[in-house]
C-alpha cells in the first residue's frame, strides 16, 4: 500500500512538474520545474528497485543538464515577445491533431502488446534491471546503436542551440 501512495505522489509531481515545463512562458521558471519533473522520475525508478537509475537521473539530468540549461537560459536573457504576428497559428490545429493521432497509437499499441513483461508484476523478475552490470550490458551490447544515437542528437541539439543563439544575438546588434 505505501508504494502506491509513494507512487501516486511521485506521479503527480512528474506530471504537474511536466505540464509546468511545457506552460511557464518564463524560460528560467519552466526549467526549474524541469527539476521537480526529474526528480519525480527518479522516485519512480526507486519505487521499481532501481537505485542505480535513480541516482544516474538525479545526477547526470537533473543535475548536470538542468545546470547546463539554466546556463544557456542565463546567456541568452529574458527576450520580449516580437510583434511579428504567429505565422505557425493557422496550423495550430494540426498540431493538435498529431498529438492527438500520436496518443492514441500509443494507447492502441500498449494495450494489443503481446511483449513479455509489459503485465506481469515486477516482483517476479528473476534477472536484474537496475544494477549497474545489467545497465551497463544493456548500453554497450543490447541498445549500442541507439545510445550512440542518441548522443548525436544531443551533440546536434547543443550545435544548433549555439548557431541560433548566435544568430538572434547578432541580429539585435550584439551585446
């Protein structure tokens, strides 16, 4: 019973920390609640006996990643909105739509999955998820090419956060 209610908690300030992530206009107060979203993710993966995960989140994203945002946001400043009207408002609806069609896929997937584990109870894993061994085989021989993908994206979304920085800074004359 008490995983439940820790688990319920630990819910509800992910999801609350996330729809404030998304919905803060002020860059520095969305990725502060970026921090509370993490942080409710961690306590999830100790709730699922994985302390290793638990503690890589709360170090390397809610950590390192949140500072290095907070960084970039300091950098850049608080920017006014520009008086160009929204070019994008028109499609607005279209956005909805996909997000929309993207959830219900995922809803239609997860309940016709036939993978083993996905209803199961946890408890009744014989082999280990959380320590670093099986975290480590699973990196480097399981998932090596989409964990090496995943930090060319990363290396991208940094470049091009840095070309766009330096665009918006030189077409207001500098600083």
């Amino acid at each position: 019973m008490g995983e439940q209610i820790v688990f319920g908690l630990a819910a509800a300030v992910t999801l609350v920390s996330a729809v404030a992530v998304i919905t803060l206009r002020n860059a520095f107060r969305a990725t502060v609640a970026l921090i509370g979203a993490l942080i409710g993710v961690a306590a999830i993966f100790l709730i699922q006996a994985a302390p290793f995960v638990a503690a890589i989140q709360v170090i390397v994203y809610a950590g390192a990643i949140v500072v290095l945002f907070l960084f970039v946001v300091a950098y850049l400043g608080e920017r006014g909105v520009a008086d160009a009207p929204d070019r994008l408002a028109p499609y607005m609806v279209f956005a909805w739509i996909a997000g929309l069609t993207l959830l219900m896929q995922g809803l239609i997937v997860l309940l016709n999955t036939n993978l083993p584990g996905v209803f199961d109870d946890p408890r009744r894993v014989d082999e280990p998820i959380g320590d670093p061994e099986a975290i480590g085989h699973a990196f480097l021989d399981d998932h090596l090419v989409p964990f090496e993908a995943t930090s060319l994206v990363l290396l991208v979304g940094a470049v091009g956060a840095v070309i766009l920085a330096k665009r918006a800074i030189l077409l207001e004359g500098g600083r």
